[in-house]
C-alpha cells in the first residue's frame, strides 16, 4: 500500500528504499510530491525533515503553477455558471445576503459583500457539501471492489484528482466535485484500486477492468469535461 505524509495540509507520498542512505524530496511534473527515504526511516523524523524542506516546496509549486496552461478563472458575477456533480447551476450575487455562499438547489447566492474572497467560499462549499457524497459512493464502490476505506478526506490536492494514502485512508480533490458522477466514480475506483496494488502496473488495470469495465472511456471523459469547468487544467492527473 502506498504511504503518505500530510505535512500542513500538503501530501507526499514515501518511497523507501534499503539502498538509500539519504532523503530526497521531488516535486515532479504534475505536482506530486515525493519523498525518497530509507527503508528504516521514522515517521516522524521525516516529518520534522520534511516540514524544513516546506519553503522550498511553495517555490517550486508556485514556479510550476506560473509556467502552467492558464487555469480557467470565474468572474464571480450573476449568471455566471457553477458546476457541482456536472450539473449547472447560475450565481446570483445579492445584496445585503447575510451568508458569503448558499446553495439553494436551483442557483449559488454569493453575498456581494463576499466577492473578493468567493473562490475560497466556493472551494468550502465544495469540501463541506461533496464529502458526504463522496463517502456514499466510496461506500458503494467499495463493495464492487471488495475493498474497504477506512476514511475518506476532500482537500485540495494540487494537480492531483485523488490519492491513496497508507492506513485506508482515501484522499479526493475537491475540484472533482464539479464533475459528473460517472467520471468522479472512476476516480473512486482508482484509488480504492489502490488499496489492493499501489502501483500502476498490470494487476491494477486487472482490478479496475473487473470492477469498472468501461474506466478507459471514463478516464477519457475526464481529461476533456475538466477542460470546461473552473480552477482545472491540463496537468491535472490521477
């Protein structure tokens, strides 16, 4: 199973190795970050390291980030277009609203008053509302898989749509959520694949072709519908 550190709200996954001697950390060309330790490394002495490296980390995150394809960016004014579960719904920015971001259904109602901070209103509204949503379906598909999560989390997960994490616990990119169910389905299962082979090789596709037969459509799926829906880009990977 793939081991993961979360270290202030950033992922790496660990890859130990008995012939190295020393740490290393790498951002690689989609943004995942990656420590390679030895074998008999602590866990919390990777920590502390880890935490050390942070600064360093940011700057090649944000040197990334500016030599990306321009992620598509909202305007956040009335009848713009917000996605959740790869429905549609309009904004309407109103005055005197006194909560930043509701959802009543229909339309998103974002407080005027809250404009300036709506992104990050919007990303909340997304962890808060999709995680319960997301659990039922890792639920569900877990028993297809014959596999179970022992916790799921929805965070931002930079340029990734989901990680597996050691102990059971799933991560999902709450960016996802924008998408429609059969697309964030395959990207369920592929973490819950994970579960049973960390690696991509062929026992994974094996497990995936058993559990979801038509994943390849759907990865396809979700490569093109994430070029239409916001603060998502060409580098996202799963």
């Amino acid at each position: 199973m793939m081991e993961t550190l979360e270290v202030e709200s950033l992922v790496f996954e660990v890859r130990r190795s008995p012939r190295r001697t020393t740490l290393e950390l790498t951002v690689d060309r989609a943004g995942e970050l990656v420590i390679h330790a030895p074998e008999t490394s602590d866990p919390q002495d990777l920590a502390r390291w880890t935490r050390s490296k942070l600064l360093w980390v940011h700057g090649k995150l944000a040197n990334k980030a500016e030599v990306a394809p321009r992620v598509r960016q909202p305007e956040f004014v009335s009848g713009e277009s917000f996605s959740y579960l790869g429905r549609s719904y309009r904004l309407k920015v109103i005055h005197g609203a006194k909560e930043s971001l509701r959802f009543d259904g229909r339309n998103f109602l974002l407080s005027s008053n809250a404009r300036s901070q709506a992104a990050d209103h919007f990303r909340r509204w997304y962890v808060h509302t999709g995680r319960e949503w997301l659990r039922e379906r890792v639920c569900l598909l877990s028993r297809k898989l014959s596999v179970q999560a022992e916790r799921v989390e929805v965070r931002d997960l930079g340029y990734r749509w989901g990680s597996c994490g050691k102990n059971g616990v799933v991560y999902f990119n709450w960016k996802l959520l924008q998408l429609p169910a059969r697309v964030t389905d395959y990207v369920i299962a592929h973490e819950l694949a994970h579960l049973l082979e960390p690696h991509h090789g062929p026992e994974l596709w094996r497990i995936l072709d058993r559990s979801l037969p038509d994943w390849r459509m759907r990865c396809e799926e979700l490569k093109l519908k994430a070029r239409d829906i916001y603060w998502c880009h060409d580098r996202m990977v799963q």
